[in-house]
C-alpha cells in the first residue's frame, strides 16, 4: 500500500494533470476545472491510500468524474488495490 506522502506525489505530478486533460471539453475554463475537481467526491477519495484510486487509469478516473458531474453519484469499481 502507497503512504499518503506517495499517493500525494503521485497525484500532483502524474494523476490529477491527466484527469484534468480527459475533463478540458466539460470545463472550458482552467480555473473553474481545477476548482471543481479539487472539491469533488472524488478528489477527496482519490487522495485517500486506501481506496486504492489512485492505480487507476486517468481515463478511468475522468469517466468516473463526468458520472460524478452529470448523475450525481460514482460506481466506484469493487476492488481498487
């Protein structure tokens, strides 16, 4: 299992970036995509090592968000880790 020091590096240099390039056409915006993905459900289980979110593909986790914006809830797979 990744520290939380480890899952923090891993999203601000290879995740969140990746996510917020799969998100460019709901947000046209920077400033509000990055704000919102920051706040979001899943951005906060994201950070979390035990969730085990952060192996997942960018693509995966951006799907995941738009189901997250458009229906208001995330099917969050069985087993993340």
């Amino acid at each position: 299992m990744k520290t939380k020091d480890q899952v923090s590096a891993l999203l601000g240099v290879c995740i969140v970036p990746a996510v917020l390039e799969n998100i460019s056409d709901v947000f046209e915006n920077e400033q509000e995509r990055i704000k919102k993905f920051y706040s979001s459900e899943l951005y906060n289980n994201l950070q979390k090592p035990e969730t085990g979110l952060w192996h997942l593909s960018a693509k995966t986790l951006a799907e995941m968000y738009r189901q997250e914006i458009t229906e208001g809830h995330i099917d969050y797979p069985e087993e993340q880790s």
